[in-house]
C-alpha cells in the first residue's frame, strides 16, 4: 500500500457508493411489503368480482 503525503491527492480522492446492510435490508423489506400489499389487494378485488364476499349483517 502506497502512503499519499501530497495534500491535494488527498482532498481528489473521491470514494464510490457505500451501501451497509442495514439501508439493503430496509429497501428490500420495503419491496416485500408493497408485493404483499399487492397480493392482498389483488386478492380482494378477485373476491370482489367473484361474489365470494361475506355479507355483513
């Protein structure tokens, strides 16, 4: 490894995207909500159009 003495290499170095597991952990959380989301609302309006609802007394 190469120690950089020179003060305006040091402020060029620019790093590259940082992702931890806890921000890939919320996005994909995040997806499996609205797929779930999806499925319930699919669900009640298959119910829906088919006539397979409860009536409420």
């Amino acid at each position: 490894m190469q120690i950089i003495n020179n003060q305006n290499e040091l402020l060029a170095i620019m790093g590259g995207l940082d992702l931890n597991g806890t921000i890939i952990n919320a996005f994909s959380s995040g997806i499996k909500t609205l797929l779930e989301l999806g499925r319930s609302l699919g669900t009640a309006i298959r119910r829906v159009v088919d006539g397979s609802v409860c009536t409420i007394k």
